[in-house]
C-alpha cells in the first residue's frame, strides 16, 4: 500500500466515523449524557440536538461564502481577455505563409 492509498484509507475511516457519530447524536443525542459530556435534562438534549443542526449549517454556509469570495477575488484580478479582432488578424491564413520548397 502507498503512502496515498493509506492517506485515503485513514481519511475514509476519519469520515465514516464522524458521519456515524453525527446520526447518532441526531437521532440518539442521550447517549452524550451516557458518556458525561451533557446533562440528562431534556434542556441539555435539545440543545445538543440543536448545535448538531446548527454548526454543520454553520459551517456549509461559511464554505461557500468562501467559495463566492473566491470567485469575485478571481474575476477582479483576472485580466480582461483580448477580444476576438484581435485574435483573428493575429492568426496567419494560408495565403499569408510562405510557400515550401518540394
């Protein structure tokens, strides 16, 4: 296995896990109070059940404010194309290029 197959495994692994542990907690958030991290108040359920909602829309919306800035940083400090005149007297005809030798 090369060094980027194990990468991509370990990435996968990373993934499958997080993505159980957010179904779990979405449907099944008692289980944080069964490992001490909330209380068991229904208060601290709804909460939980709320941020785990709230901070993957969070970031999903960052994400692609990030990618519109990305894009209008792009077309500001791209510079303007030629326009197609300009391209078309720039490139040769056949009547323009010499003649080869047999």
């Amino acid at each position: 296995m090369s060094k980027d197959q194990a990468i991509g495994g370990a990435i996968l692994l990373v993934c499958v896990v997080v993505a159980i542990g957010y179904l779990v907690t979405l449907f099944y958030p008692t289980w944080l109070h069964t490992i001490g991290l909330i209380g068991n108040s229904s208060d601290a359920l709804r909460d939980a059940q709320f941020w785990i909602i709230a901070i993957p829309v969070f970031v999903a919306f960052v994400a692609i404010l990030f990618i519109g800035a990305w894009i209008g940083w792009t077309m500001a400090t791209t510079p303007p194309p030629k326009p197609i005149e300009e391209i078309t007297t720039e490139t040769p005809t056949n009547e323009d290029k010499p003649a080869s030798a047999p």
